[in-house]
C-alpha cells in the first residue's frame, strides 16, 4: 500500500483504477478466478493516494475479500465487456465511470487527475466524459511493484522451492519413449499440489524443436540422446513466479560435442551476467557490462538479458546490445529487485538449443541467486 501510495503522491494523483489481476493482488492481496478475469475484466479496485481503497469483485463474491483490512469497500458493477452486457454495454461503462468519478471527487483531494492500468474501450471513452484527466497506470504499478520488501522475497523462496521439487519430478519422468506433454504435466501437477496457482506458457521442447526457442510441448516422443528444454514460466505459492529454465541430456548416455558447446556458452552466459550485478547500475550498464554471445548464436538471442519478476515477469525488462537503440530504457537497479537471467543458445539451422535461467535477488552490495537447482555435469564437460 505504501509504495502504491508514494507513486500516485509523487506524480500528484488522486488514485489509481486497477483492472490487471495482478495489480488487484499486489495491491488487495485478494484473488477471484484470476485467469478468467484477465481476460474478463470483472474486477476493478481504486486505490487513493491517501490509500482508501475500494475493490469491485464478481457478484456476489464479497466474502472473498471480508478478511482484507486494507479494503474499506467491496462493491460491484465493474463489468462492460461484450460478453457480459452486450447491447447494454454503454450504460453500463457510464454508470461505472460516473461511480469512479463520485468516488474521486470524495477522495480525490481536489484532484481530478487518475492512473488506470487497463480499460475496455468503452469505459475509457466514459471516464473521459466525465472530465477526469488520464494517466498510464502500469507505470505506476510496475514501479511500486519492483522493489521486494523480505516477506515478498521470503514468499519467492517459497515457489522456487516447491518448482524445484517438481522440476526433479519432471527430470525423473524425461525417458525415452514419453511424450513431451507427459513431461510437462508434472509441473502442473506438483505445482498444484503445493499451493501453486497458474502456468503462463507451456514452453517445453525436445530435439529438434528446441531450435528455435518458444515452441510450445506437444505429444512428440522423446528419445535418447536427445536435449530436452523448458521454461517454468509459473506462478507458485502465494501467488509468486517462479521463472527457471533448464536444459536436460534424455536418457543414460554421453552428451554430443555441440550439445555440450551450447550449453556451456548458455551457462557461462548467464553466469557472467549474474555476476556483474550490484545496486546502482544502470540498466544500460548492465547492458554494455554483459557478456556478449558468440556471433553465429545473436540472430537466435533470447528477448531480453534479464528481467523483472514478481507476481509474475515484471519491469524492467533488460535488452542486449542489439536491442538496446530500439527498445532499451532508462532505470536503476536498488535493493529488493528481483531479476531472471537468462540465455538462449542456438544457431540458425542447427540441431538443438538451449535454454538456462536462474532468479536473483539484488542485494545492498550485490545479488543473491534464489535458485538452486543444479546444473548438467555430463553438459559441462
């Protein structure tokens, strides 16, 4: 609530209109259908920047949120969205921005000046006709969202511990002869089990579908010898993602020259560019201070050096070189931020590839790495 409440009083708003599951979380700690509402937009919360906060659930959902202290209001009506309205749909979005605009004339401060993360169409054009004066949202909660106070960074541990175990349950059930949905499963099912939430991606591959990245796991069989692949891209226990990666040898055999190669340029990769890391540096230094890949694996290169993850991947994201005129931006890394490093190691046309990612935490005079789970040595070789 705090940092919440020191973006909106530095930017001189009256509050902020949250429509993003996962700003509604961070800011409520509450959660109803948190899937189906990402993409039905049947929550709303507004937050003041005296931090009186309002929450607007799905119907007849209030006891849902009847623990929270931080939430004065539980209210609804928040939806106007096609499915939900139809033809109705108009009235109302009116009848809700009118409601947002009583609500800031009363706790407003005299201000008519409001942050809204995400809107449909139709409710943004109906708060404007209420003569409220829009602001980015995202940014404001991305930003209050970056820094991890200890109970934050203690909760992270927790999903990183419980993905952990179910990536050994996922590394005992990779044989020859499964299907690489077989393999992905596991996680779901470990990660249920342990008070885990949700799976952004299914982003698992083996054999030749590790090159290039981002192929999504299918009912290919696996076989020996070959490298199988993924990124748990999960949310965990209380609601904290756990965003790992690695990269496995199928089957009790010796790895390939090239298997080997690639994966000890993805870890030297992401082991370099760990240890640079310290609080003060800009995102740009980070950039220039990281290790470069080899030329023949840059046309391939993962998105991003590094990012932020929190709730789920978060600000900032942090470019490679290449990147860096076209979609690289100003910020600082400060204590409590949490990062994932990560490399994606694959040439144009070849076999494999590989993919490796740990979550850090920086630190007042560096970084502590979060994961623990080991890396190949039958790779490092």
């Amino acid at each position: 609530m705090k940092r919440i409440v020191d973006q909106l009083q530095a930017r001189d708003l009256a509050g902020v209109l949250l429509f993003d599951p996962l700003n509604i979380r961070y800011a409520t700690d509450s959660t109803n259908m948190q899937l189906w509402i990402a993409h039905n937009h049947a929550r709303a919360c507004f937050v003041s920047a005296e931090g009186y906060m309002i929450l607007w659930d799905f119907h007849n959902c209030e006891h849902l949120s009847a623990h929270l202290p931080l939430v004065k209001e539980v209210r609804n009506g928040a939806s106007f969205f096609y499915f939900e309205t139809g033809n109705r749909t108009n009235e109302h979005a009116h009848h809700f921005a009118k409601e947002i605009a009583d609500i800031v004339k009363q706790y407003g401060g005299g201000s008519n000046r409001i942050a809204v993360d995400k809107i449909e169409i139709v409710g943004l054009r109906e708060l404007d006709k209420q003569g409220l004066e829009l602001f980015d949202g995202q940014e404001v909660m991305e930003l209050a969202r970056a820094v991890k106070n200890i109970d934050e960074i203690n909760a992270m541990r927790c999903s990183i511990a419980s993905t952990e175990i179910a990536m050994k349950k996922m590394q005992e059930a990779t044989v020859p002869g499964v299907t690489e949905n077989d393999i992905w499963s596991v996680l779901h099912a470990e990660n249920i089990k342990r008070g885990g939430e949700w799976i952004e991606c299914r982003i698992l591959s083996s054999g030749p579908r590790t090159n290039p990245w981002f192929q999504e796991c299918g009912p290919r069989v696996v076989k020996e010898g070959e490298l199988l692949a993924f990124d748990t891209d999960l949310i965990g226990p209380y609601g904290f993602c756990a965003d790992l990666s690695r990269t496995w040898l199928i089957g009790d055999v010796e790895a390939t020259e090239e298997q080997r190669h690639l994966y000890r340029v993805a870890y030297e990769h992401i082991q370099h560019n760990m240890e640079i890391l310290k609080p003060g540096m800009t995102f740009e230094e980070v950039t220039r201070s990281g290790l470069l890949l080899p030329e023949k694996y840059r046309p391939q290169r993962y998105g991003v050096m590094m990012h932020g993850v929190g709730l789920c991947d978060e600000y900032p994201s942090i470019r490679y070189p290449e990147d860096l005129e076209g979609h690289g931006y100003d910020g600082v890394l400060e204590p409590g931020m949490a990062l994932c490093v990560e490399a994606y190691v694959g040439a144009v046309g070849g076999n494999e590839g590989v993919k490796l990612e740990d979550q850090v935490i920086i630190t007042e005079d560096g970084f502590e790495n979060l994961t623990n789970y080991p890396f190949e040595k039958e790779l490092l070789k």
